[in-house]
C-alpha cells in the first residue's frame, strides 16, 4: 500500500553507462542520500522516501518489469513519498530526474 501523497514519478538517464539502481545518489532538502540511506529510515524523514523498485516497459512481453539497472535513453518509473526528490546519476553527478518529469500522483 502506497503512503499518503506519493506519485509514480518518470525518468530517463543520458550518458553511456548503464547505472545499477544501487549507485544513485537522491538529493532531498538539500541533502544527498546514498540508495541505501534512501530506501531505509535513515534519512531527515526517518522513513523510505521512495519505493524500491524501479519499473519499465519490456516490449517483447508487452508488460511492465521490475528492474535493477538504468540503462540510458530508456524511460522507468518508480513511486516516489517525499517531494521533490532528484535523481543524481553517479558517473556525472548531473540530474536524471527533473522537478518537471511526468509526475503521475
């Protein structure tokens, strides 16, 4: 069950490397937050600021699956509890996730 004001949030990295979940860095209020501090309650919040698991759309099955790798140019979404709350990607440290990505609340 999903808290309270949480949104299925869409994002997309650049770059050539793909990404394992793992590595993202979250930038929440200022401050960064490693995958782990991020999914546990360990953060300001004391609880997960965002779900998990990160989805995409396999065409070959034509269904969504969860994943554990960022490749780049492919779109995923993930649900997301505390806003806003921006994707940093590890090998550039520039933004993947944007204020203005498609928020689905």
């Amino acid at each position: 069950m999903s808290p309270p004001g949480s949104c299925n949030i869409m994002f997309s990295i650049d770059g050539i490397n793909t990404v394992s979940e793992t590595m993202l860095i979250f930038l929440y209020n200022g401050t960064r937050y490693t995958w782990w501090q991020a999914m546990t309650n360990n953060n300001e919040e004391g609880t997960p600021l965002l779900s998990p698991n990160f989805y995409t759309w396999d065409r070959d099955i034509t269904d969504y699956i969860l994943t554990t790798n960022i490749n780049p140019y492919v779109g995923y979404w993930g649900e997301f509890y505390f806003f806003p709350i921006t994707i940093l990607n590890p090998f550039t440290n520039k933004k993947i996730m944007l204020e203005d990505s498609l928020n689905i609340c």
